[in-house]
C-alpha cells in the first residue's frame, strides 16, 4: 500500500504530520447551527479535518422491535433499538455540503463514513476527498468496492474486523487498483477502557499490512491518542462536542474543544521530540561535548616527575587527553613543569 498520498489539500503520510480529524457524530443533537460551532470549534482546536457520517435510519437497519435490533446491555444506549438511536444520531444531508463548504472556507478538509451506496453517490456530488469505512461497514463488500474503484483514499476502522475482514476488505482495494489505504486502530467501545486500547497493535498492522496506521480514539482523555503517535500513527480521530454535559448519542466520549486542543498540541510537541531514527547528536549537543571528562593535571608536577593518580585526574570539561589513555600515562614522566589545571597533552609527557 502507499506510504504517502493526499486527502484534499494535506499530504497523509510517513514523512507528514499526524492528520488529526474531528468526529463530529452526533453531537450536532440536530441543531445545524451547533453542528457549524463544533466545526469553528475544530479549526480553533487545530484539527486537520472534520469527519460526518452519512446515513439515515432507513439506510442503515429496519424499523423493527425484533430482539436482535434491540441494543445490547452493557452500552451507553442501553433500552433502545438500532432504528430509534440513528433517528437520534443521523445528520441530516442537507446540511452535510454546507459543513464541509465551512470547513474547507476555514482552511480543513472534510470527509465522511458511507453506510450504504446511495450515501456513496450523494457524497460523490459533495466532491470529498476521502472515505471512512466504519469497522461495523467492512464487511460490506459492495460499498468497499464501489469505492475503492473512485480512487480516493480510503480510512478502515478495524474495532470489530477479525484479521480476515481486514484482508478481504484490501484485496478488494487493490483488486481495483486503489493502494490509498489507512488502517485505524480501534476498539468499539464507547468510552473504551484504556486496559482494551492494546496500543502496541498499531506496528503490527503496519508491518502484517504494509500500510499506514493511525487511531480512532474512544478513551477518555488526550493520553491515548498521543501515545498512538510514537509508535507509528499517522492519522488520529476523536469525537468532538461543545460539552459533554450538553447531552446526545455520543456525548459522553467526545472531547471538549479544550481538551482536543491540549491533544492536538500533544501530538505537535511529540512530533518534535520524535526526531529521528539515525543516532546523531545535535550541533548544541557536539558543541556541549566539550564539556565532558577528560585528563588534567590536578597538582603541580615537576620536570621529570612521574604521572600519578595523585597529579592526574578524570575531570570536566574535554580539553585534555582522552580518558582512555588513562592507566598507558601513568607512570610517565612530565618533559617539564606542568602546573594544576593543565589540560594533559601527549607533547607534555615522555
């Protein structure tokens, strides 16, 4: 898979900073100006992108009160059905190319998850510049292939893919010559334990795959979603609201403006302190070498006095010889008077 390719004006990549996407979900709670705030409160934040999701209720399950489209316990949606929580939590398409028109006027990208082909089709008259295939979606064979074939990049979840499900879902990708491809570590739980994150995954997909790697983050909290960075992560996603506190389907593990910024600005210093792979030092740090140990005359030595653990010493700074002449100088003897404080020299000794 490719190691470096565009999403709209950003490169995605290796050798790039970590494209870091807000999930805005839904926490618009169906008001369309508090969707447009959480966008403004995006770019403020410093995200890259912000992500919708397009569905309605009738375009991802059935209206039916069957037990199997009954939500399972142990969920923050405990007691309602699958059809009932996406008329909550859908965002309206009409709206969805006046996000992404504010989103890009404000200088972001703005992409979004398809969940059925008709969404495909309308987001392809919204010209975005990438897809998010959600891990509960990549066993849709059809839709992966119907996309894959725009040749546009692709994002896969993988929070309830088995390895096979990841496999098919890129053979697919590359049966119809789209290599464009990032690979999310996530677990589909919401909020998800941070003893479930099993971060260390993240090389692992990249190397069992040969593709780029990044997170999508249910934990609470920036501590996650910066520790994904080190170990290879090369996109990072964490839902978005205004405040917890003001309610909605996923409110209750989305980040608040505030803390997406001190998770983005994480990310930033991280980026920095990464550095590089190659053990060179720094021109401060070959400077500040000179300030290491090395051989000094630390008590007057006559002409013809022999070299002593007495007279000589390891010490700071590094204007002497080096330390490891140390025990081949002892015994040696000084061609004429070296006084204390002198830096030893091979020209100073017989």
């Amino acid at each position: 898979m490719n190691k470096s390719f565009q999403i709209g004006t950003r490169r995605v990549g290796e050798d790039a900073p970590v494209f870091i996407v807000a999930e805005l979900s839904a926490n618009h709670n169906q008001d369309y100006n508090r969707a447009l705030e959480i966008v403004h409160a995006a770019k403020e934040a410093g995200a890259d992108a912000v992500k919708l999701q397009t569905y309605t209720a009738d375009t991802i399950t059935l209206d039916c009160d069957d037990d199997c489209f009954q939500i399972k316990e142990g969920t923050i949606w405990d007691g309602t059905t699958l059809y009932k929580l996406y008329q909550q939590a859908y965002t309206p398409w009409e709206w969805q190319p006046k996000l992404m028109e504010a989103a890009n006027r404000l200088g972001m990208e703005c992409f979004s998850s398809p969940f059925d082909l008709t969404s495909v089709d309308f987001l392809e008259e919204m010209h975005v510049p990438a897809y998010k295939i959600a891990s509960y979606e990549i066993n849709d064979i059809p839709m992966i292939r119907k996309i894959a074939r725009l040749k546009k990049p692709i994002i896969f979840a993988t929070g309830i893919a088995y390895p096979e499900d990841i496999e098919r879902a890129l053979s697919v990708c590359r049966e119809e010559g789209n290599e464009d491809v990032i690979l999310l570590k996530c677990v589909s739980s919401y909020p998800t334990p941070y003893e479930a994150v099993n971060l260390r995954v993240i090389p692992t997909l990249q190397k069992t795959y040969d593709c780029l790697t990044g997170i999508s983050d249910h934990t609470m909290g920036t501590i996650v979603s910066a520790g994904a960075v080190p170990l290879g992560a090369k996109m990072v996603e964490k839902h978005l609201t205004l405040k917890r506190s003001d309610g909605g389907p996923d409110s209750a593990f989305s980040m608040e403006p505030a803390e997406f910024k001190q998770m983005v600005d994480e990310i930033r210093i991280l980026e920095k302190a990464l550095g590089s792979s190659e053990y060179v030092l720094t021109d401060t740090q070959k400077l500040e070498h000179g300030g290491s140990r090395s051989l000094f005359v630390v008590k007057d030595i006559a002409a013809g006095e022999a070299l002593t653990s007495e007279n000589i010493r390891s010490i700071r700074p590094g204007c002497g010889l080096h330390t490891m002449y140390y025990e081949e100088v002892l015994g040696r003897k000084a061609k004429h008077f070296l006084k204390k404080g002198t830096p030893l020299a091979w020209d100073l000794i017989d």
